[in-house]
C-alpha cells in the first residue's frame, strides 16, 4: 500500500526485454534508499514495482505483460521522468489516501490551464471507471493523491499547486499525454457491497443500512 505522496521524481535509466515481459532500471533520484530490501515495492507512476535488485541510486524491477498493457509504462520510454513513493510503513504519516499501486485504467490529460500560481489540468478517464469519480473525492493520478475539483462527463478537473508541481512529474504533462489512474478504493467496496443486494452474497450490510448511515442519498 501507498499514500500517493511522492517521494521522489526518478527516470528510466534502461529498459530491457524479456520474452514478452521487460526489466526496468530506473533511476531514483533523491529517494533514500537506506531502509530498502530486497522484495519490497516501490512504485512508479503509481504502479507497484517489486525491487530485485538495487543500489544507492537506482532499483532492478520486472514489469509482467499484463502491466505493460493496462499502464503506461508500456510506453514509457529511456529518459522519462517517473514519480516514485516506497510502500507506506505503520509508522507512515497518511497525508494523502491508502493507495494500491494496481492500476485501473489510463487515462488522457485533455487541456492544460495556468490559473495564478496553480496549474488545471482536465482529464478524460475511460468510460468504465467515470462512475468512481466523484467531486471533492480522492484519485491516483500517476501515483499522486490528487482531489477531484470539478467533473462533466468522463472528464474531470484537477488543480495541482505549486509545491506538488515542483515535487512530481506533473509539471511535464501536456495534452495527449496518458496517466495511469486508480480510483478510491472505498468506491470499489461501496460499489462490492451494494452488489451484494442482488447477488447471492452473505451479508448484513443493506442498502438501507447505508442510507440510514449517511453513505448513500
């Protein structure tokens, strides 16, 4: 699990192929790599990495097929910048919300708006994940917790202030560049749990009980 507070803006430092998958070096930049074992995660624009090899300055990671499909680091190319974050800690400061690292889909940065010091960016999200978004709510924007400003449609409006844009990548997205996108997770069990009133599935929670809670209107 991750907070979506980047630690680090890192670069693919090489990417090398393997019968259908591919191995990723990438560069951490000032992430300290101290308290790094081999195994743990790090994750790269918001894609959980597990590290097989590492240094001082860089981490060793396999990207399987079915990441290189659903991400885009499928794209990626030598050079690019990344935003990287270790897997949070007990002792870790939640400053931004419980992040997965499991990508659920890719998204396309529409326009770019400079408002004062502030930067807006509008997102188009694929057309099965518009429903999890929700205004004022949480959403993983490359591996950033990031707070939905506005939405119309599949499109919605973020709008990143200076520090984030000095700290990630964000600074460099323009339109037509693709994102990887992770929707809240508490939209994922809401969603489950209403499910659960027409399936066959064991389970106290009710969509009453949800209303009466204040979960649902």
């Amino acid at each position: 699990m991750f907070t979506g507070i980047i630690e680090s803006v890192g670069t693919i430092e090489s990417i090398e192929s393997k019968s259908g998958d591919k191995r990723f070096k990438i560069n951490v930049g000032k992430l300290d790599m101290s308290d790094v074992a081999l195994g743990d995660s790090i994750a790269c624009n918001g894609v959980c990495l597990t590290a097989i090899a590492f240094d001082d300055h860089s981490y060793t990671a396999d990207v399987s097929g079915e990441s290189l499909k659903l991400t885009s680091l499928g794209d990626i190319a030598v050079g690019a910048s990344c935003n990287l974050e270790k897997a949070l800690t007990p002792t870790t400061r939640l400053g931004g919300h419980l992040v997965s690292g499991h990508v659920d889909g890719i998204g396309e940065v529409v326009s770019v708006k400079t408002e004062s010091r502030s930067i807006q960016y509008q997102i188009k999200a694929p057309q099965e994940l518009a429903k999890y978004i929700a205004k004022k709510g949480s959403i993983t924007v490359d591996g950033i917790s990031l707070t939905v400003n506005e939405i119309d449609g599949e499109t919605f409006m973020l709008n990143l202030v200076p520090h984030t844009l000095q700290e990630t990548n964000a600074k460099e997205w323009q339109p037509g560049v693709k994102v990887n996108l992770e929707v809240d997770l508490l939209a994922r069990y809401l969603e489950r749990l209403l499910q659960g009133q027409t399936q066959d599935v064991n389970s106290n929670v009710t969509y009453q009980l949800l209303a009466e809670s204040g979960f649902v209107k």
